[in-house]
C-alpha cells in the first residue's frame, strides 16, 4: 500500500495519455464525503476512447481470450482423439448454430 501512495502519478502513468494522469490526480485529490463526477470521469475516458479511433463495437478483450482459449480447447480435443473428428466436428457446428440463433 505504501508503494501505491509514494508512487507519483507521472510515474504510474509514463507512456499513457494524458487523460490517465488527469483521472488518477482528480480522484486522489477527491476528499473522503465528496461524491465523484462520474459524468465528468466517464466523458473523460470516452472523449480518449473516439478520439483515438476506436469504435464501440462491445467486442471486448477478455471475450477475444475466452473465445480463443474455447477454441484451442476444442482443437485440442479433436487432435487427442482423430476418431470423434466427426462427432467434434458437428458439435462444434451445433454450439456455432446456437450462437447465430441467440
């Protein structure tokens, strides 16, 4: 705990943009009672997120693990036992079937 409060928020945030130091020092400089900007901090972060071309597709980083990771699984599978090709293969397709569907 200590190091994070003797950590200086230039340091913390070297290499990011500028928003990121602003948001860490307005919250550490919020006292205990006082309710946060939230529409303030929000805009902050979503001003950054267009202006750096990025687009709000709710296609998230942790989805893209998840998935990869269930694939690899399933090819695993496939490639352990050759005989169920066949039988993975058409599970596979009914999992991606119920996707589309939902």
């Amino acid at each position: 705990m200590e190091k994070k409060l003797s950590s200086s928020i230039e340091v913390l945030c070297k290499g990011f943009p500028a928003e990121f130091a602003t948001y860490l020092t307005y919250c550490r400089n919020l006292r205990f009672d006082e309710k946060p900007d939230y529409a303030y901090l929000r805009n902050l972060l979503k001003d950054l997120f267009v202006r750096s071309g990025f687009e709000l597709d709710y296609v998230y980083d942790w989805n893209i693990v998840a998935e990869e990771k269930k694939k690899s699984e399933k090819d695993k599978i496939t490639t352990d036992n050759p005989s169920n090709l066949a039988t993975n293969q058409s599970n596979l397709r009914k999992e991606d079937d119920k996707k589309a569907t939902n």
